[in-house]
C-alpha cells in the first residue's frame, strides 16, 4: 500500500488504540465507540498534517463533529426517535462530547508519533528540495501551493528566489505610473505573502542542470525539482537607440520614474520661453498598443490634463500624446469592434494613433517612424516587445533553441530532468487550441503555478502528472477617464460600466486585504482631488534638459 492508505490505516489502528482506554474510563459503549474510533481515526490520517499543533486542532475539530454526526444524530435515529438538536439532548449527550474530544486529540497526537509510509519500509526519507526561482504571479501561486501540499504531509521543503522581495500586481502598473495609486500599494511583501517558505533575495546568476544546483552569488542551492518563473524582460530587437533612450513600463522603478519624469517635464515646460522645446518637452509617445501601451498613454493624458492646473505656463493644448502601432488596431487581444470603441475613445479626448508603421529608431530628443516621420520629444516609453528572462540563456538548450523554454503539457521543461517553467519564460502548449502557446497573462501564471507545484507532488508520489488545461476567463483594459472595456468569456462591455467591472475585478485580485483598502481609498481620493505632483526622485539630467 501506498501514500494515502497507508496513512488512512495507520489514522484506523491509533484511533481503534486510543479508543480503549477512553471508553474504559469514561464508561462509553466500547463495541459501537470501536467502530466510530476507526472512522474517525482513519479520517485523521488519510488527513495527516506534519505539524503537531495543526493535528491536535484537527483532532478536536473532528471530535466535535463526530459529536455532532454520532452522538446527536446518528444515536437517536437508531433508537427510532429523531433528532432535536436542543439544549436538553445536547446536555445529555455531554459525556459523549467529552469522550469524542479526547479521543479526537488523542489520536492525532497517536498519528504523529506512529509510523508513516516512509518509516513503515525504514528510515524516513528526506523531503524533496523544491527551488522556485522568480517571484512573480507564477512563482509565489507555486509556493503557496507548496505550503498547502506540505500541510498535507508531502515531502517537500521549499525555497522561493527572487531579484525583488515583493510581488508586483501588474495590472496597476499604468496607474501607478499616473499617480492614481501609490506605487507601494500595488506590491505586497513575498515573505508575507507564502510565510512559510524559504525565501531568498538575489539575484540567480547561474543552473547547473547536470548536478542540480542554483547558485546566487557565493551560495549554492541543491535542487531535486527546479521551478522556473522568471519572467521577460523588455525587448528592442536591435533597434537602434531603443534600449538608451526609451522608458519601459516593467517593474515598480520603471512606474516610479516616469511618473517623475514626467511631472520634471512639466516643471520645465512651464518655465520654457521657446515654443519649439516647450513642444518637445510636452510630446509623449508610446510604441505598442497592446494592453500595456494602451493603459500608460491613458494613464499619461489623464496625469498631464489632471495636474495641469499647477502649471500656469502650460497651455491646456500644448500637450500631445501619440500611440504608435505595426497593425491595423489598437488592442488586438480583443474583438475588433472593442479594439475600435478604444481607438475611438482615445482619438476623442486628442490622443493620435498612428497605425500601420512601427518606431525603427530612438534619439535623446526624437524617435523615427518607418514611415519617415520624425517625432520630436522628450519621452518615449517602449511597450512593443518582450522576452523571456535572461536566465534562460543560462539553461543548456537541446539544438541551440533561444526563446521562452518548451515545456510539454504537464509544464516539463524537454529535455532537462527535474526542471519546470511557468509564466512568461515558457511556452506551455494550450491542448485546447492546437498546442499553440498559452498566452503570458496573470492569469494563466497563476493557474500554471498551482498545476505545477500539484504535478511536483505527484511525481515525489509515484504519480502522473496532469496536463495544464485552463481556459482564459476574460479580459478588461482601462482606457483613462473612467472607461474601460472588457470581454468576459464572448460577452462584451465598454465604457463606465466596463471600467467598474475592471476596478472590481482587480480589487477583488489584488493579494492581502490591507493593500485591497489602500488602493481602494486611492481610487476614492482620485475622485475628488487632484493628483500630487511631488517630484520624489530627480531624473537623469539628459531625460529633461537636454535641447
């Protein structure tokens, strides 16, 4: 017998033991107790818990509801009256209350102390080493799991490693960066958010796959399963002066800085005598109107035309945004006519969308488009590409593959044993739609995290592990000056409506419910006053000065 049996009748033989000398003493009848000890005791064990405090409240708790089944219930049935539940019968019953309290903790403290599997064959096996590397949605949905698989006994101990020790949510980046949240309440603390797993904060710099280990800086980490969450990175295809000069909209710095640059911008445009730089110092451009790109040029029209009031050199009209894009919409995750309803919303309020060419270059003070047109400005924000972590550089690759890490259905990495990848740096194969990739959203990470650490359990098990099978619940993109639009499962919205459901979904996603009253109050400050323009950082001279 195997796992589970075995615990399950381990659980039966310490409830049947614990249950002679209870009913010896308390004058309980022994045949019919006997039998209630076996279920309860085989319950306890198929439940076993490694920790000894969680047992006993375990065993309590199934002592009172075998209380409940047994003694209130079950007993009055068997003598052909029904049950009342009343305080009379409840006081009748009380010695059996106190019997099935005993006996619950008493045999789960039995449970603990008797042999499991691994000491039923002899010594006890070490735990598995599990190194999950990243700490974003994939990576601590992965830990978490972990923390309850070894709740339930799995043998496995857990390290989490991470570049940043907070996980960032995403999904709020652009409003941070606008200043309608604060940047701080969009982050939440990885070592809060899976306390009960090792966690480590570096940066990894190397894998050996051939003796399984992680190393980051002087420290070395033995794996037997490597979970890989790292992420992309963003990605310039080699275009010239992208990489130096244009902002990215990645991480919580790149939100803060820009946020920042943006209102030094506004400092020295209101002071600017000449026209043509003022322009220059007012233009903002964006490359990419996927999602990302598409919320920060709104989040950016909504903070320049917010605080401009602070700025009496600033004409209301100076300011222009341009979002630019290869295809031929905006938005082309969604349906054509949401991709629609968005561009024209955002042409409404006077922001251009240059569609149909791509940037192919960027300078201190301007960018190319490959239709020839030059843009004079002095920002510039990249959203048009991404790539997989550099850490999958490191990995040794079957035919020098480059790219995100192929892994087969069950999140296997092909062809390094004992390596796993999620999220954004692998290609998980969707089985329902033809094996094409599962698209790099927050919510497949997440449901890629917990299917991943189940399948690492089940493989220390003995056990297959299952195919990712998830299907995308729906998407929501906010389009500035409370309007949205969304499509959830076919159905679609747009406008205000669209814009509550995204604030509600969102709020209700964030992790912790602190971080939930936090933005939650930011977003009801944002409705009546303006938005702060404190300058908290100084940005590099040559993002703002430079003529």
């Amino acid at each position: 017998m195997r796992g589970r049996a075995v615990r399950t009748v381990v659980g039966a033989v310490a409830g049947l033991v614990a249950a002679v000398p209870i009913g010896l003493l308390l004058g309980t009848g022994l045949p019919w107790f006997a039998v209630y000890s076996l279920v309860v005791g085989a319950v306890l064990g198929a439940a076993r818990r490694q920790d000894t405090a969680v047992s006993l409240a375990g065993g309590v708790l199934v002592g009172v509801l075998g209380w409940l089944l047994f003694s209130l219930t079950a007993a009055p049935l068997l003598h052909g009256d029904a049950p009342t539940w009343s305080a009379v019968a409840a006081a009748s019953a009380y010695p059996a209350l106190v019997a099935d309290l005993l006996h619950g903790a008493v045999t789960a403290l039995l449970i603990t102390l008797l042999p499991t599997r691994a000491r039923v064959h002899g010594e006890a096996a070490p735990p598995k080493r599990v190194v999950i590397v990243g700490g974003g949605f994939g990576g601590v949905a992965a830990a978490k799991r972990f923390e309850r698989l070894a709740l339930r006994g799995a043998p496995i101990d857990v390290t989490l490693v991470s570049d940043s020790n907070f996980l960032l949510f995403t999904p709020m980046l652009a409003e941070a960066a606008s200043g309608a949240v604060e940047a701080s309440h969009i982050s939440a603390p990885v070592r809060s958010a899976v306390a009960h797993t090792r966690f480590r904060h570096g940066r990894v710099e190397s894998v050996d796959t051939a003796g399984r280990t992680v190393h980051i800086g002087s420290e070395s980490l033995r794996y037997d399963h490597l979970v890989l969450a790292a992420g992309s990175v963003p990605h310039a295809f080699g275009l010239p002066g992208v990489r130096e000069h244009a902002w990215t909209m990645k991480n919580l710095a790149d939100a803060v800085r820009l946020r920042n640059h943006v209102l030094a911008l506004l400092e020295r445009a209101d002071v600017e005598p000449d026209a043509e730089r003022r322009r220059r110092l007012l233009t903002f451009v964006v490359a990419g109107a996927g999602f990302a790109g598409t919320e920060v040029v709104a989040e950016l029209f909504d903070l320049v035309h917010t605080v401009s009031r602070y700025y009496p050199g600033v004409g209301p009209d100076e300011s222009r945004f341009v979002l630019v894009h290869p295809g031929d919409r905006i938005l082309p995750e969604l349906p054509a006519e949401l991709g629609e309803y968005a561009r024209e919303r955002l042409t409404a309020r006077g922001i251009e969308c240059v569609l149909g060419v791509r940037v192919v270059e960027a300078e201190a003070d301007r960018v190319l488009l490959s239709d020839g047109e030059p843009i004079a400005t002095r920002t510039f924000v990249w959203t048009a590409g991404n790539r997989p972590s550099p850490l999958v550089d490191l990995l040794p690759r079957p035919s020098g593959d480059v790219g995100p890490l192929v892994t087969d259905a069950a999140l296997r990495v092909t062809g390094l044993d004992g390596v796993w990848a999620v999220g954004d740096c692998a290609h998980v194969p969707d089985p329902a739609n033809a094996g094409k990739p599962c698209p790099p959203t927050a919510q497949h990470a997440l449901r890629q995290g917990r299917t991943v650490a189940d399948n690492i359990a089940a493989a220390v098990a003995g056990r297959e592990p299952a195919e990712f099978r998830f299907r995308t619940l729906g998407v929501l993109v906010a389009l500035g000056h409370r309007t949205a639009a969304a499509d959830i499962r076919g159905r679609l919205f747009s406008g205000f409506a669209a814009w509550l459901l995204w604030r509600a979904v969102y709020l209700a996603k964030l992790p912790g419910i602190e971080k939930r009253i936090r933005v939650f109050l930011d977003w009801t400050l944002d409705l009546a006053f303006p938005r702060d323009i404190v300058v908290t950082s100084t940005p590099a001279p040559d993002k703002v000065d430079a003529r």
